[in-house]
C-alpha cells in the first residue's frame, strides 16, 4: 500500500508523522592528550573522551549521564550514573587532568568499559 492510498483511511487531521523527540544528547567529543601507559592511542598520542546524557522514552530503557575514554580499541573507562545525578557526571569532567591516565579514571570511580558491554 502506498502512501498516499494509506492516508485515504486516516481520520481527517490525522497527522502522520510520528511523535519523536531526541532520547540521547552529546555533551563532549574530543580527543584528549593521554599519559604513557595506554594499550593504543589516536593521532597525536590522544584518548577518546565522549561525554553523553539519555532520556529513556522506551519501555525498559533507562536514564543516564556517563563519560567514556577509550583509547580507540573498542576498550577504556566509563563512568555513569542516572541521569538525575548529572551534575556528578559533569564534576567529575572537571577532575579529569591532562594527560588522562588510567590510575586517575581508576581513582575517580571509572569503571573498565568494553564497547560492546553498554
């Protein structure tokens, strides 16, 4: 069924477009100058730092703030909590001094993330 053929049995004023809002807001994507002891790292002897809110909107999911730094392996650290507790996520950005190294993310209660474990 086309389009416009599905529209002919639609109440009158009926809008077809869907109800979507943004669920997930980037809040930090940059590359940070990194410490020695990293397994890899991007150009410039960097890490990935991205920095992330969700706002579930769907049955199961749940509400987060979190920052994860990965050295570009698909592995790194992450530090999340629920999204009522975003102004922790954003002090703890603040600690975070350069070069980033591991002991430190340890230390500010990062947690080893895999990429395909969140």
């Amino acid at each position: 069924m086309n389009l416009s053929l599905a529209a002919a049995f639609l109440p009158r004023g009926y809008k077809m477009k869907p109800d979507k809002h943004p669920r997930d807001f980037v809040l930090n994507d940059e590359l940070w100058p990194a410490d020695d002891q990293w397994p890899s790292y991007f150009p410039g002897k960097t890490v990935w730092l991205f920095m992330d809110e969700y706002h579930a909107t769907l049955p199961g999911d749940e509400t987060y703030s979190r920052i994860i730094v990965s050295s570009g392996n698909g592995e790194g650290w992450i530090f999340s909590r629920p999204l009522v507790q975003k102004i922790t996520v954003e002090h703890v950005l603040q600690l975070i001094k350069m070069p980033i190294c591991q002991y430190q993310l340890a230390q500010l209660g990062f947690k080893p993330w895999r990429e395909h474990d969140s």
